[in-house]
C-alpha cells in the first residue's frame, strides 16, 4: 500500500530496484502478504499481455488476481522501536497514545485523537521510521451457515420417551416432526412454519435429545453432483490416436499448440480427460476453459467423474470467499484442475501441463472491457511460457486457429466422424422466399405464423411430439420483436439513448433497448402521429413462442433466451427439465446452441438463418456458419436419429451451402478468400481504437487528433508501410448509452509493428475536453 495524491493505493511490487533516478521517493505504507502472488512465469504472461493489449499492467495483475486481494486490506498503526524526535505536538500525541498498545487503526487514531488530516501525520511518522502501518487481508467472506437441530438419540419406543419428556407435549411433537423429516430441519423452520417456541427446543437440547448445530449452506450448485458415467468409455481408434499425438507433443516438453477439429459428437471430451489424466501421473496440473454458457453440472460431472476432489470450478456463482479459497488450492497444488471460463485461463495451477480451451470460436472468449484480452490466444502464449500443451478444441475453428494451422503453428488432429458409427443429421433448407410468394394473402391478414412455422417443419414437430422426441427450435433474436413501426407515419421507436432500435417485450409489456437497458411501457399507438396501425417487424424468440403454443396446444414449450435465465442458474434448471423428459420443444436463442447432449433431440428447427448475417461486421457470416453448424448438431446425438430444417431467405449462400453439408472446410476455403481483398483477420490483425463522449463533436474531433497522432508516430518509427489506417468514422451504432462513438481501424499483418504504434497511443496521446474516452481494442471481436 502506497501514499497516492490524497489518498492511498494497493500497488503491486513488480521488481525490486538498489537505486533510482528519481528525487523525492516517498515510503511504502505497508504490505499485504509477504508471498508472491503471482509466479515468475505468471509475471512474463502479464508483461506480455500488457504490451499486446496496450494495457497498464496493474490492470492486467488484478484481472489474473482474486478480486479479494486488491480489497481495501485492515490497517493497523503500530510503534516501532527507534528513537522519536523533532515531532510536532500533534505526532507525539499519536506517540503516545500508542505507545505500550498492540496499535490501532488509522480510524480509530482519528476519532480518539480527534485529529482530522491524520493521514499526513502517519506518513511522516512512517517515513521517519517511528512508526509502521502494517496491512492484513480484510477477512476473508464468512461461509454462509443455517442453524440446525438434529436428534442426537433415536427412540424406537415413543413410550420411552414420552418418560422421558415428562409433561412437556409439545416437545414429543416437535421431536416426532424432526424425526419424520429424516432427524434434521432447519431450527428457523421449526419455529416460524410449524410454530414451536425456542424453550421447546432448548428443552430438547438440555435432555440430550436434539442438539444444535451450524451447518454450511451451500452455494455451489457443482459439488455433490452425479459423477457422470460417461467418461469410463474406451477411446475409439481416432481418439485413441489424437490422444497419443497430443501426449507425444506434451513428451517434448516444448509448449505447443493443437488444433483439435472434431465434428459434433466426436467425442471430444473424452480425449481432453485422458489428456489431462496422464498429465496429473506427471504430477502436473491442468486447466480447462469452457464458453460461460458450457459451464454446466453435465459438463463439470464428466471431469468430476475422472477426477474427483482435484477439480476446482471457477464459476460466477462463487461468492468471493469461495473464489480466493479455489484459488488457494489451485496454487499449493491441494487441486490441480482448473474448469472454468474465460479468466480461468489466468488460474494458479501449479506445475502447468495443459490447458484445454473447449469451443475454442466461442465469442465469449474476448473479454470486452479493460482488460480486453483473447482467453484462447492468451491461452496458446501461456502454454508456451510454461512449456505446456494448449488444445484448442472445435467443430468450427475460428479462421484465426484454421490460419495458424495453415501456416504450421498449430498441430492439427482431426476426429472426422461422430463416434460409435452415428453420422451427423441431414439438413434441409426450407426457402423463405417460396414461403412467401404460397403465403400472401394470409400474411396480408396480419397473419404470419406459417412464415414462423413453414409446413415441413410444422408436420416434422408433430411428428416428434407424437413420438415424444424433443425439439429444438432456434432463433437468434431475444424478445417480441426487434423494432416496431408504424404503417402511416413509418416512424420507428428507439433508443433515446443509443442510436438503434427498441425490442418490443410482450411479457414485460415494454419497449426494451438491448443495449444500454433502458425500457418503457409500451404505447398501442405510434408517439409521433398517434396512429395504432403499427407493425411489429423482426421476429424474436417471444413471438415465436406464442405461435408454437397456439400451433401445438398443450405441448410442452421452454424457451432460453437471456430474459428467461437472468437467476444465477435458472439456464441450468431449463436444461434439467429438457434432459428429464419435461420439455417437448425447446426454443431459445444462439444459447440452446452450446455443448447440449440430449438424445431424445431428433429435430432441430432454425426459423430464420438470416439473422445476423448482415451486420456490418467481418465476422458475421463465420458467426452464422458457427451457430448453424453448432445447433445441427444437437440433432441425433443418440441411436434416435435426426434431421434439421433452416429457414432461410438465403438459400444459395455459402454459409447455407456449407451448413446444408456440414462442410467447415468448404465454408473455411470460401471464407478465407473473402477475407483477402480487402484484408481482414487471419491475414492481418485488427486494432478497433474507439472514441466516445456525450458530446458528438468533441468525440468526432479527437479521433481526427488520434488519427494524426498515429499518423506521426508511424513516420516517426518508419512503419509506414507495413501499417494501414481505416477510418476515421462513426462506429456502426453511433451512440451507446448517451455516448457518441467514433472510431478508426488499424490493420498491419505485423504485430511487432502494432505493438510499435499502439503503445504510445494509450501511454502519450491526450485526449481533448470534458468526459472523453479512448478504448485501444486489440484483436476485436466485433466492430459494431
Ligand atoms: P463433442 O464434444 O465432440 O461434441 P462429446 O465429447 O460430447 O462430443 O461426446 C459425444 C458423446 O459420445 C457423449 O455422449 C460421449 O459420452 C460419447 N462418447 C465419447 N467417446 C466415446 C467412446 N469412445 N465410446 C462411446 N461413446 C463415447
Ligand atoms: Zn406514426
Ligand atoms: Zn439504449
């Protein structure tokens, strides 16, 4: 802890140095754990990510820390030994006081000395040796624990106590309740919901009937699950090889990466397992990344199942407490697999041998506030650093990875079929545009639900429901639908915020902004002409819901979208009941898409392929492929079959093409010869430099400066050449959050040369005016 400007700080010590430069060095306050925190290895990680994203690197060392240790620690002010002199009457007061105490904190300095500006006077006293200011942890959060009352002697004969008891009546009752709820209830329970006074329980206590007692509550949804049984299987001839090919990457001891390319249902997990189980023989550790959205008990149950108590989950739902304890663990080797998403990449494992990123196109992946780190290629480098082996696991690899792999700086390891013999489901394109055209009158009449619903994936539902299979019905889209307007004035409600349209919420009955959040009720008539005839145009997952319970009446309908799991772990109840049996259809956006082994899936329906397709983004026809390729193959995955139907009004696209075959390499090809000309990621790397400010101008006018300033630099450093500038231009959604947003693209294919420009730009170049911001993206996953 260090003196900052009027205040203090939590710093991190770095490196030590024996002398310095500068004049006037002020002392340490105090210091929060003598341990290092982070490894040396660890350190050359953070070194790096701070010079490739263009990041102080404090804020790198808190994102890899727990959140607990840069809490504000407990400060105690204590007397040292040394000589005392030249004080002013105010430090001898402080002397004095706390001269033969064990110290106290500066707080209670304050009010018992009624000395306001204390702070001043405790650093001279530090810095003059007299006294110290030592800085312990806060404590660590209190597990959360319920008082408990437990029978402690079991009567078979009530008569016998009944003796006992004596008179005491409503003891018996309550001991008969305990007893018929398994000899254990909540001691709140006992006297709010059946009513019995604290003495009655006391009484039970005193005669040795029952005893009380504090009980942990548990949190984590992820300990005490089944251990899924389905990891005990014998690797196939093709994993079988992959996993010999990686463990002979992992014998060379080098640090590399693998590019693990297995259709859905190839049996990738299971190749992860024996990976890491041969690697823990070593005595070496492991960490595996899953999309958020992955990280579910049916997924942790299968590395649970091979590796018991040496699985700490990282997860969200962790209170702090929880996570420092994981972390702990992790570092003194007590566990030594690390599952987890994105930021358990930064995990303490102690001796790395691998780390699996699963899904590794996963959107997710990016982190998109400081630090704006890529988990997956964050991943790669620290494989290297630490001599570990890093798979990167997919059946759709980002063309990053497919690029690296191209270039051999990826080993590649292909599981080309599904195992046990299935083969991937057949797809079909239902054309929009026919649909249409069979359907213009009724459309006209206001009624669209065969365009929701075309009558092949009508009749393939009933087919499904009849034979009591499930069905997935995906639509990218959450809420009614995506803009509403009106057919006399054609004005459209949006943000007034941010520059885009406003959802329209049925449930809710509101208007809701998907970006900033901002909603209001929703009006039956247009706010500028006042008109009702309003048309709510691009369908979302609501509206589809409605038409499937009033096409299928009595079915049962669950739809996952973000609205629908805003509970910590409602997403994995839906999935509960989907793999109970509960569910007939299941509907929901890119979420439903992710990871899911039902095998009573047969049918998956896409209702409309073509959304995000034309976001004016680069990456939106690989995203749509990814989706596409990802929910088809939730179709089939047991011995029932299945078959999936896209609704499209894009039927010759190649996206639809390639999806129609499940042909990544096809869809990788045409995909990488788009991205040449103009140049896009993987043949060059991207910086998105954004500007924002509530004031449009000024945001407009200092992306012009950050644009001549980079200008310079680039001739300053004779890089000209190898770097271009895109831009600058308003982003794609102009205003977010009542800011305005400008922004450039830098593109170079390299990197040294980005590292060069980017650097100076977030160390030297100052922003003009009032509340303007600079965000230097590295590698963007989105352009909007
Ligand atoms: P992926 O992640 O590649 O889509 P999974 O790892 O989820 O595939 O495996 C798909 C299914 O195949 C799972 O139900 C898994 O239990 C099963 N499975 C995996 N390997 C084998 C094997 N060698 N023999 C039999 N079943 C297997
Ligand atoms: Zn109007
Ligand atoms: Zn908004």
């Amino acid at each position: 802890m260090v003196p900052f400007g009027s205040g203090e700080r939590i710093g991190f010590v770095v490196a030590l140095t024996a002398e310095t430069k500068l004049r006037k060095v002020k002392a340490i306050l105090g210091v929060l754990g003598s341990h290092p925190s982070v490894t040396k290895k660890q350190m050359d990680l953070a070194v790096w990510m701070a010079e490739y994203y263009a990041t102080p690197l404090g804020i790198i060392l808190r994102a890899m820390l727990p959140a607990f240790l840069s809490r504000v620690p407990k400060e105690r002010v204590q007397l040292l030994d040394g000589p005392a002199t030249g004080l002013t009457p105010r430090q001898q007061r402080i002397v004095k006081f706390l001269d033969g105490t064990n110290g106290y904190s500066p707080d209670i300095l304050r009010r018992r000395l009624g000395i306001g500006a204390i702070r001043s006077d405790l650093r001279a006293l530090v810095n003059d040796g007299v006294v110290e200011i030592k800085a312990e942890p806060p404590d660590t959060p209190p597990v959360k624990t319920v008082r408990i009352v437990k029978i402690n002697r079991w009567f078979e004969d009530l008569a016998e106590l009944e003796r006992l008891l004596g008179r005491a009546k409503r003891q018996l009752e309550a001991y008969q309740i305990l007893a018929s709820s398994g000899g254990k209830l909540e001691l709140s329970h006992l006297v709010k919901q059946s009513g019995f006074s604290r003495g009655v329980v006391t009484g039970l206590e005193k005669k040795g009937v029952v005893q009380i007692e504090d009980m942990e509550v548990n949190r984590d949804p992820f300990s005490g699950i089944p251990m899924s049984d389905k990891m005990k299987h014998v690797p196939t001839e093709d994993q079988a090889t992959a996993i010999k090919t990686i463990l002979a990457l992992h014998e060379e001891g080098k640090g590399a990466s693998a590019l693990l390319h297995g259709v859905t249902g190839s049996g990738k997990t299971l190749v992860y397992v024996e990976v890491i189980k041969k690697i823990l023989e070593e005595g070496k550790g492991a960490i595996v990344l899953v999309p958020e959205i992955s990280l579910t008990p049916q997924t942790v149950s299968r590395f649970r199942a091979r590796f018991g108590d040496q699985v700490a989950v990282l997860h969200s739902g962790l209170s702090e407490g929880e996570r420092f304890d994981a972390w702990r663990q992790l570092k003194t080797g007590e566990r030594r697999v690390a599952v987890g998403a994105r930021s358990v990449v930064f995990a303490p494992v102690k001796n790395l041998g691998v780390i699996v990123v699963d899904e590794e196109h996963d959107a997710t992946y990016k982190q998109n506030e400081a630090p704006r780190y890529q988990a997956r290629d964050v991943a790669t480098v620290r494989a290297i650093k630490e001599g570990a082996i890093c798979i990167l696991g997919s059946a759709t690899p980002s063309l990053e990875s497919w690029h690296n792999r191209e270039k051999g700086k990826f080993h590649y390891i292909g599981l080309p079929d599904r195992v046990g013999g299935g083969s991937l489901p057949p797809v079909h394109t239902v054309d929009l545009r026919k649909e249409l055209q069979n359907n213009k009158s009724s459309i006209k009449s206001g009624d669209d639900a065969s365009m929701v619903l075309s009558p092949v994936l009508k009749e393939a539902m009933g087919v499904r429901i009849a034979r009591r299979e499930q069905t997935l019905l995906l639509l990218n889209r959450r809420g009614y639908s995506s803009f509403v307007q009106c057919r006399s004035c054609g004005g459209v409600e949006n943000c007034t915020k941010c520059s885009i349209s406003l959802t329209y919420h049925r449930h809710r009955g509101q208007m809701v902004c998907h970006h900033c959040g901002q909603s209001k009720k929703a009006l039956a008539r247009c706010s500028s002409c006042s008109s009702s005839d309003l048309s709510f145009k691009g369908m979302g997952t609501e509206q589809v819901e409605r038409i499937v319970n009033e096409t299928f009446p009595g079915v049962r309908v669950a739809r996952m979208d973000v609205d629908t799991t805003s509970g910590k772990w409602s997403h994995q109840e839906i999935l509960g009941r989907v793999g109970r049996g509960e569910v007939d259809i299941l509907l929901g956006t890119q979420m439903i898409s992710k990871g899911l082994d039902f095998p009573r899936v047969t049918l998956v329906g896409v209702i409309n392929a073509d959304v995000g397709m034309h976001l004016p983004d680069f990456r939106s026809s690989e995203r749509t492929f990814q989706l596409l390729s990802q929910v088809a193959g939730r179709a089939g995955r047991g011995s029932l079959g299945g078959e999936v139907f896209i609704q499209t009004f894009l039927p010759e696209h190649y996206v639809l093409q390639a999806a129609l075959k499940h042909d990544y390499m096809g869809f990788a090809r045409k995909e990488m010869s788009q991205r040449q000309n103009p140049a896009y990621p993987p043949f060059v790397r991207l910086v998105n430099v954004v500007i924002n400010s509530p004031d449009n101008e000024c945001a407009a006018d200092n992306i012009e400066m950050a644009t001549r300033f980079l200008d310079v630099a680039k001739k300053r450093m004779s890089i000209g050449g190898e770097v271009g500038v895109v831009g600058p231009a308003p982003c794609p959604i102009e205003k977010i959050h009542d800011r305005w947003r400008w922004h450039f693209l830098v593109r170079s294919a390299s990197v040294s040369a980005l590292n060069q420009l980017i650097g100076p730009l977030t160390k030297e170049f100052k922003t003009k005016g009032r509340d303007v911001r600079l965000i230097v993206d590295r590698d963007p996953s989105s352009l909007l």
